[in-house]
C-alpha cells in the first residue's frame, strides 16, 4: 500500500513539474507580448497613450528588467525544489525494490540544479571577459592607430619631436644670434626662429643573442653642409642618433652623441641647436663612437662601467667657414680611434639617488704636415638630489686638445717657439660647468648654471712669443644662465631664460653680452 502510495505521489509531483515548466513558459511569453506592445502600436500608427522621453522609457526597462530577473529567480528556486523532491523521491523507490539507490536523474531535457547554477555563474562570467577583453582590444587598436608607422623591417616606430620657437634680444654682437656661446665687438640683434625645432624617430627591433634592441634618430635645422661656428640657414642636420642591445645589466651601443665623460647637460628650453654653455666647460660634442657598459647592482647602491671607442672630430674655425665633414680629422689621420671611459658609482633603487662619477678619454691625432700631438682629459662629474624639490648637477674636466669635444677656446693644439724651432703641443684647458636645479611641482622648474672654459695663458703666450697672430683661439669663456620652465600639459612648454656671457680674447679684449630668449614649445 505505501509502495502504491509513494509511487502516486511520484507521478502527482513529476505532473506538477510539467505543468509549472508549461507555466512558466507561457508567463515568459506574455511577458515578451506585453514590452513589445508599445513597438507594435507604433508600427502600425497608434501611438502610445502617453509619449515617454528617453529617460522614462530608459527608467521602465530598466525597471522591466529588475522584475523579470526576480521572476525569473524565483522560477528557478522552485524548479530545484522540485527537482530536489523528485530525486528523493526516486532514491526512495529505488530503495523499496532492493536496489542501490540510483543518482538524481533529472526529467529528460530538464538540466540539473548545479548545471543551471553553474552555466549562469559562467555565462555571467564569460559575457564579463568578453566586455573587459572589449575594451582593451579598443584601447590597443587607438593606440596602434596612432603610433604605427609602416616600416620595411615591419618593426615598430614611432616620430615624436619638438616643435620650438624662440625670440632672442642680444645687447652685443654674438656667434649664433639664435643660440650664441660667446661674445664679440659689435652691436647686437633681436629676432625669432624655428630653426631649433627637433625631429625625432624611436624604434624597437628583434632580440639578439638574448638581448632586446632599440634605435632612435634625432635631427634638427640648426646648419647645412658649410658651416660658421656650427650655424647655418635651416637646413636638416643629424644630432645625435644610438643603437642599442639591451640584457638584464650589460649595454652594447653605438652612438653619436656626446662622450662618456660626460654624462649630463644642463635644462634650457632657449639654448637647443647648441646646449647651454656650450663652449663655456660643457663638453658637449656629438661624437661618433661604439662601446659598451655593464652595471653591477648592489641591495641599496649600483656600480657602472662605461666604455668605448671614438672618433673626435676637429673643432670648428673661429674665424670663418669649414667644410664639414672634413676629408679627414686628424684623429682620423692617426689611424687610431680615440678611447674613453667612465666608472660610476650612485645610491638608491636603480640609481636614483646621488651619484658620483670619474671618466678619462685619449686620442693621438696627426696633422697633414705630419705633426703629432695628442688630447687627453680626466673629469668628475656629480649629480646630487637634494630632497624631493631640489637638484645639483656638475661636471669638471682638466686635459690637453679639447676643441674636439666642445671645449680648448675652439681650438686642440698650440706651437710652442723654441730656440731650435717650433714644436707642436696639445693646448692645456681646464673648466667645468654647475647647475642648481628647483622644481616646486611636475611641470615647474627653475635652473640656475654657470660654466667657465680656462685655456692656459701660459700656452697662449708662448705660442704668441713669436709671431702675435698665432694663436686663434679664446682665451677664456664664461656663461651664467637662470631660467623657468613651465609645462602646462604633457605637450606644451614655455620658458623665460636670461644669460650673460663673457669672453676673452688675447691679449687683453674683453667682452659681454645680456642675452634674453623666451621659447615656446610644442612636444609630439
């Protein structure tokens, strides 16, 4: 009787199923019927009773939705009570015929209560993965829109630049108007230009013996193929360019840029097409040269090495144009590449905190006529963060043939008047340059330089011992900047710099010049 019984329940409850999922369908219909009678009405000329801004009609849907969801929850919560009964009520009916009770078995296309919980937590998950995966795709192809630029290597490459205008007022005659390093006898001249605007090209290629490799290009309009004093019309010049192999703490490069031992250049947004104190103990040539650099990280501190081989090139004609490149420097004459290399030593993550630095550089050169000298130089360099605001940069150098490098007055060597003759000899030079760096907040900074270039006066009166017009270079050269630099967005910058510069001649002319530029700025 009780078997009877229970199996008269089993099929009352399976029956009661059907007619819930009947049910349930034909409330999920009537449901989709009434949210489409409004598009019906309108389709066919009736218009609804009440005409619905978008708001209202967004506040409806969304309303429309919460409640089906709720609807649609609740469906669900019976369905798995029912399903739960019905497989009790199995394993029971199992049990009374003597066998083992029998797995849940859900009713022929009815999946199970963990199936339908999981295919919704998935499905919920899975339309999330899509919409972030969405997005970054979107993200990613904006971006590839707008720094792919078809390449033969197919590699990426992406132009960035500066495109700078400046205005200058100089109280006395100058080399370059636009961007001057030293002082002449003259009147002086107030202008504009473009001609330091800077483009740039910056890629990425193939890894290499474990290393990954990069390359960028610099090119300004600052001189043309015959120069004065590094000075030109506009046309394009090539400023500095570098390739590089990157491992984990080892550098190979080649480059044309300045030395190694000298590492750092002061802030000026007016002085471009020739650094700030350029001639006035910045070293600041860009040289061809290929090396390498390996640094050694320590828990708090790194050591590095820096070394390689370069090609100086002769120093510019004070006194008129040259052809540029020359047929051959006299370094080049010597048939052995110059050599220089720097040892470095900073505190902090990644070298970030003050560093402190020693470099040397030697190159034999060899004059047409066959007259040999060499240049030669030992230097230290400093970079000093002071707090979170505060910065002091500085660089000194003391050596023999410098003009190759930016430095020597323009010029590397001097004869020296013997009773047996004249004799060749690098002219001796000291100087060095200090910059005090403060910057308030990201996009603020105030600089403060000054720089001084020191041949020898005891080189320069020997050569002039014999013939007064032998020597043709400066006899000394000082620069003092101040400048601010404001960058109201990633991409703009202005700035206001006032300079002062004071040359010497030999033996006793002297003269100055107030210098105040203002420069605009547009990074891409």
């Amino acid at each position: 009787m009780n078997s009877g019984a229970e199996q008269k329940n089993a099929s009352q409850t399976l029956r009661t199923h059907r007619e819930s999922s009947k049910l349930l369908r034909l409330l999920t219909l009537a449901s989709l019927l009434i949210g489409a009678f409004p598009c019906v009405a309108q389709a066919y000329g009736t218009p609804p009773p009440h005409p619905e801004t978008t708001e209202e009609k967004v506040r409806r849907l969304a309303q429309a939705v919460a409640q089906a969801q709720a609807q649609m929850s609740a469906y669900q919560m019976q369905l798995l009570e029912m399903q739960r009964q019905l497989a009790t009520l199995q394993q029971q009916l199992a049990a009374e015929k003597g066998g083992h009770p029998a797995a849940p078995a859900a009713e022929a296309g009815t999946p199970p209560a963990e199936a339908i919980a999981g295919n919704t937590s998935s499905t919920t998950t899975a339309l999330d993965d899509i919409r972030e995966r969405q997005s970054m795709d979107e993200s990613q192809i904006a971006t590839h829109e707008q720094t792919k630029v078809e390449t033969e290597s197919k590699y990426p490459l992406k132009i960035t630049g500066l495109l700078l205008f400046n205005t200058f007022i100089n109280t006395r005659q100058v080399d370059i108007p636009e961007d001057p390093t030293y002082a002449v006898d003259g009147s002086g001249s107030t202008g504009m230009s473009l001609r330091q605007t800077i483009l740039g090209f910056d890629a990425r290629g193939p890894q290499l013996f474990g290393a990954t490799s990069d390359a960028d290009v610099r090119v300004d309009f600052f001189a043309n193929g015959s120069i004065s004093n590094y000075s030109a019309n506009g046309l394009l010049r090539l400023r500095t360019a570098h390739g590089n192999l990157n491992w984990s703490h080892t550098r190979a490069f080649i480059a044309l840029d300045r030395s190694l031992i000298a590492p750092y250049t002061p802030s000026s947004l007016v002085a471009v097409g020739e650094p700030p104190l350029a001639w006035s103990g910045n070293l600041w040539s860009w040289i061809s040269q290929i090396g390498v650099s390996e640094t050694v990280p320590f828990a708090h501190s790194q050591l590095k090495l820096e070394a390689g081989l370069l090609d100086p090139p002769p120093p510019p004609n004070l006194s008129g144009p040259v052809t540029n490149p020359p047929t051959a420097s006299p370094s080049e004459r010597s048939r052995w590449p110059g050599t220089n290399a720097r040892l470095s030593y900073s505190l902090g993550e990644h070298g970030a905190g003050p560093t402190f630095g020693i470099g040397g550089y030697f190159s034999p050169h060899r004059l047409t006529n066959g007259d040999r000298y060499d240049s030669w130089a030992g230097t230290l360099d400093l970079r000093v963060p002071a707090g979170p605001h505060f910065e002091l940069l500085a660089n000194a150098f003391r050596g023999q043939g410098l003009g190759g490098l930016g430095a020597g007055g323009y010029l590397d060597y001097v004869y020296k008047y013997t009773p047996t003759g004249k004799q060749i000899e690098g002219l001796n030079d000291v100087g060095g340059w200090a910059q005090l760096k403060f910057k308030p907040q990201e996009r603020l900074e105030f600089n403060a330089a000054y720089g001084i270039d020191n041949p020898f006066a005891s080189d320069i009166r020997m050569s002039m011992d014999a013939d007064s017009s032998a020597y043709a270079g400066l006899a000394r050269n000082r620069a003092a900047f101040g400048n601010v630099i404001y960058s109201p967005s990633s991409y703009l910058l202005f700035s206001i710099e006032y300079r002062k510069l004071w040359t010497s001649y030999f033996p006793n002319s002297r003269y100055s010049s107030d210098v105040i530029g203002l420069g605009a700025g547009y990074r891409f």
